[in-house]
C-alpha cells in the first residue's frame, strides 16, 4: 500500500545524487524517517553538528539531502540522537528542522554502541533524560510541530507518564513496516543490525 511503508537510509550520502528525486518521486516509499550515520541533525549549527559528527561539511551536505528529498514531495521526518554533550541544543535543533521544512521531529537518547568501551561522556543522567523529555515536549508544544521518540522507554525513568503520553508505547516494527537501504543497496528490516 502506498504510504504505508518507512525507508531508512543509514548515510546521507545515498541522498546526495539527484537521480534519488526520480526514486522518491515514482517509488511506493512515500515517507523517509532520517536516520543517518551520523543522524541528520546532531546540532542546530555547522559548528557544532559537523564537530559532533567528526566530518566537516556534513551540516551542509545534510540540509541538501534534506531539501531534495522535500522537493521530491517526500515525507521527511528528521531524528536527533541526544546525548550528554548536545542534550542543550534540542529545542534550537527542532526548530532547525521545521526551517527547513520538516513537520515532524524526533528524537531518540543515545545509547552505548557495542563497540563503545566508554560511554560515559556521552551517556545521559536520569535527570538529564527527563529534561529531554521536557524539552521535547515544550518544543512541540511551542513550535507547532509533530515530536516523538522512536525508541520504548521505560515508564518509570519516565515519571510524568500522562504528561510525557505520546512518547510511550512504541514497538519494534523491522521488517513489518520498515526497512533500512545500506550505502550498497542491500535491505535490511533493522537500522540496527550491521
């Protein structure tokens, strides 16, 4: 069913090239949740994506592959990763994103990759996970735009659960509903698998 059905890309440069309007434009995947590696948004600037993200030039190569696939008529949902060292650029990164023309944003708090040895500076405290809830939530509220998590939390790291509602209750869907497009053109059902 048309619509129905989500494309992950893990890099942003598989969207670089124009021939990817074409695809957008005839494919049956109508909707592109933004999951790179590094995510589309680590920052609300070129300063402090590109030094997240260890790659200059990848705030602007980002903001392009955003804006061709919007000129394709696809569907973008943008996601920042937070983490302890741009946990306080949320809200002006939300706002980024509906600049430039996403209606929907989420975010997701980072987690220790198996590979990772020392996650610590990089890993968010209890209060801190629950100001970025907050955050989220007010930027939502305050900018009009459609906020989510795209990971399950656990309810009482939550606290506020009524308040935080829409960020409760998500589930797996690998290969029901989603599929990943790795830099080779292989499909996976997960974004998580390597």
């Amino acid at each position: 069913m048309p619509g129905s059905f989500w494309g992950y890309f893990p890099t942003l440069q598989q969207l670089q090239a124009p021939q990817w309007s074409p695809f957008a434009q005839s494919s049956q995947i109508r909707r592109i949740l933004m999951m790179f590696s590094p995510p589309p948004f680590m920052g609300p600037n070129a300063e402090i994506h590109d030094e997240l993200a260890q790659c200059p030039g990848s705030f602007r190569r980002t903001i392009r592959g955003i804006r061709l696939l919007l000129d394709a008529g696809v569907w973008v949902v943008a996601n920042m990763v937070v983490s302890k060292r741009n946990k306080g650029f949320l809200k002006e990164t939300a706002k980024l994103a509906k600049s430039v023309g996403i209606k929907s944003f989420s975010s997701t708090r980072a987690g220790c990759p198996g590979n990772c040895p020392d996650f610590s500076q990089f890993s968010l405290t209890l209060q801190d996970f629950r100001d970025y809830l907050e955050s989220l939530y007010q930027v939502g509220a305050e900018e009009r735009i459609r906020v989510g998590v795209l990971e399950s939390y656990p309810l009482c790291a939550i606290k506020e659960v009524e308040r935080y509602l829409d960020f409760t209750g998500r589930h797996c869907f690998a290969g029901v509903t989603t599929l990943t497009v790795a830099d080779d053109g292989a499909v996976r059902p997960c974004s998580h698998l390597d």
